[in-house]
C-alpha cells in the first residue's frame, strides 16, 4: 500500500490548520502523513470554542499566535512538539473509532523507534464521561483528560488527538509532547487565579512530555524520522514523499 508523506517544518497556526484542510479537501484516496511544528508558538482553539476563553491581549503581546482548529477540542498551546495529521478514507472496515486506534498505535511504534525506553507508552482503555466533564473548569484544558486509545506514560497524556469526519475521509491531527512549554497555556486562560492554580495541579497531574521521561532534549528530525517509520511498520506501506514549492504552500 502507498501512502504520501510531507514535512511542511515551520509555519504559523493559519498555515497548519489551513494545509490539513487542504489536504482531506483534495483527499483522492490515498492516506497522507503530515508532520509539521508551529512558529510562531500557537494556541488553537476547537472548532466550538470561543475567543473569549483567552486572554487575547496578553496572548498577542507575548507574541503567540491563535487559530481555530477544523476539529473539536479546547485550547492547546503548540510550542515544543511535533504535531501530526493523517487524512484517511473511510470504509467499512475502517470507522473513525478503528482509524483512531490505529493511528495512535502506529504513533506508539514510532515513539518507541525513538527511544526504547518508550515500551511502556500505553494507549488509555477508559473514555471520560464527556457531558459531565465539560461541566468541570478543567474541560477548559484539552490535555486534561485522556480519551479512549489516546497515548499514556505512567498515567499520564502524552500524545493528545482530534479527529473529524469530512465526506469520505478522516482528519485526524494531534500534539506530541516534547518539551513543557505548553503548560503554559493556564497562563493566558481567562479564568480567575484560583482556578488557574486548581488547573495548573491538574495539569501537572495528568500530562507529560518526552523531555521529562527521556530526561534529554529530543532530537526533532530523528523523532520525525522515526514517526513515519512506526506508520511504515504498523501500517504495511511504502512513502511516497511528497515535496512542495512556495507557492504550493500558500494556502489561506
């Protein structure tokens, strides 16, 4: 089976969010991987969420960009990550529930290609009541709660995801967590200073980054290599990479 493959580095919230759409809009059938990282750092929102759940102004003095995400979700501050994206047809043997998991288990295999010490990344077995979650001030936080078959280590959210169902095919895209920085995001959330303190233990409770487990700063273009190759492996495929002028890149 082949499947594209694309490396765009860095670019702005606009950009990022605006080329996953792209994509699943030119979708043709054949499943694509994106790996991509964020200048400058961005927060995005899901795609029901409201600007005023931030505080735009210090956002933007402190030079962080905002984007709305195609998919559903709460804030995430993208800094130090690689973010991935997979468009993927859907089928009767492939639902979205079933592309879900086996993306995050061909992340899982990637991350362990990485670094061995992460054999014991697990994928989380229980689904949050999410009526009832949404109620709480921590649903604020997309990063605090983990859903089913989302990426684990030692309790903790490593890999968050979302996904959207568009005509025949799935967008799924999500962050893997590298360094701490974005922690930060309680920072610039528009909640009072209890709250933020509550949420910042939650934070810290339930999240974790490579950084911190590996205990060394992560080699981003060896992380990415070794990404495609646990897709290559869990998936069966060969990579077709897919290469794009600047004006290919000039979505809106």
């Amino acid at each position: 089976m082949i499947w594209k493959f694309i490396d765009t580095g860095f670019s702005p919230g606009s950009f990022n969010m605006g080329f996953d759409l792209q994509l699943v809009n030119e979708f043709s059938g054949t499943p694509t991987l994106r790996l991509y990282r964020w200048q400058p750092f961005c927060i995005s929102l899901g795609a029901n969420q409201d600007y005023s759940s931030i505080i735009t102004k210090k956002v933007f003095d402190d030079g962080i960009d905002v984007v709305k995400r195609p998919t559903g979700g709460k804030a995430i501050l993208h800094a130090e990550e690689l973010t991935y994206s997979v468009i993927y047809p859907l089928s009767a043997d492939y639902t979205p529930k079933k592309i879900y998991r086996e993306i995050n288990l061909a992340l899982r295999e990637g991350l362990i290609n990485y670094n061995s010490s992460l054999s014991d990344l697990e994928l989380e077995h229980t689904q949050p009541h999410f009526p009832s979650f949404y109620k709480e001030s921590k649903s604020t936080l997309c990063f605090a709660a983990s859903a089913m078959n989302e990426i684990n280590y030692g309790g903790k959210k490593l890999v968050g995801s979302a996904q959207r169902k568009m005509g025949d095919a799935v967008l799924q895209h999500g962050s893997i967590l590298c360094g701490d920085f974005h922690k930060k995001i309680i920072d610039y959330l528009n909640l009072n200073s209890e709250i933020k303190e509550e949420l910042k233990t939650e934070m810290n409770a339930t999240t974790t980054e490579l950084e911190t487990i590996l205990g060394a700063e992560i080699i981003y273009q060896s992380l990415s290599a070794a990404i495609k190759k646990g897709f290559e492996k869990h998936f069966n495929v060969e990579f077709i990479d897919e290469i794009f002028s600047e004006k290919d890149l000039q979505v809106s």
